[in-house]
C-alpha cells in the first residue's frame, strides 16, 4: 500500500473516532441533563440560571419523547431498507425492484431534484415495509416464539395482560 492508503486509513481512523466520541458525548449529555437542570435550579446563584434548570427540567420529558419517535422511525426506516436489500442479494428482488421503480418514476414526474426526491421516496417506502414487517412480526414474536422460548428454558408463561 502507498501513503495515500495510510493516509486514507488515518482519515477514516480519526473521522470514526470524533464521530463516536460526539454520539456518546450527546448521550452522555442528554442522560444527565435532568440531573445538571435539577442541580442549576436548586443551587444557581442567579434567578436567570435556576430558571433555566428548571426549563431543563421540564423540557427533558418532551425530549425524550421527540427522540424515542425520532428514534423508532429511523430504525422502521433503516431496518425495512435492510431487509429489502438483503431479499434482492438473496434473489427475491420484488418488492424492492417495485419501490426501485415507483420511486424514480416519481421523482422523474416531479421533475426537480430527482435524486433527491427517488431517495426520499425510497426511504418513506422503506420505513412503510419496515413498519409493516414490524407489525407481522410482533405478534408472531410474541405467541411463538417467546413461549417457545420460555419453555425451552423451563420458565411458566407471563401471566396475561402483564
């Protein structure tokens, strides 16, 4: 390998490492910002920073709430576009051949920003069949294979409606 590799290498190295030191930074953050907006509103030497804890406080609720819909609909979207690309590799490209199509005939009918617009509608049909595979497989999860599973380990079944 030439220097252009390792240089190429050491980017990616870097580039990895700063991404994940501001993922879990942010989360970090987010976990503890309850705790920090209770300690600035109960110790803040100024009204201004005890009101702004106290808006931490009431805030992290709703935030939470944002990032848990945020959340479930990115891994709606990202798991149903895994699944469709894995069928196509394994052969079984239907699905994701009609979504190929619908989406870039849209995006030709729309006219503007067309790679822009396929992607964006691949994505909403990605998240639809990830939502739709979700809702099959919750309940087939939940009265086969976890009895099963707990059987296989020699636990009673939970009780119903708990």
């Amino acid at each position: 390998p030439d220097g252009t590799f390792w240089m190429e290498a050491a980017t990616l190295a870097v580039v990895a490492i700063g991404i994940t030191v501001m993922v879990y930074g942010s989360v970090a953050l987010i976990v503890k910002a309850d705790d920090i907006g209770l300690m600035m509103s109960q110790k803040g030497r100024l009204g201004v920073t005890r009101a702004l804890g106290l808006g931490i406080v009431k805030a992290m609720p709703g935030l939470l709430k944002l990032l848990m819909i945020i959340g479930t609909a990115a891994m709606l979207w990202v798991g149903g576009s895994i699944v469709l690309h894995g069928f196509d590799v394994l052969g079984f490209g239907l699905v994701y051949g009609i979504i190929h199509d619908l989406a870039h005939g849209l995006a030709h009918t729309i006219g503007h920003f067309e790679g822009f617009m396929a992607w964006l509608a691949t994505a909403a049909m990605d998240g639809v069949f990830g939502l739709a595979l979700g809702l099959v497989l919750i309940p087939v999860t939940d009265k086969v294979f976890l009895p099963l599973w707990r059987m296989a380990r020699g636990k009673p079944s939970a009780a119903k409606g708990h």
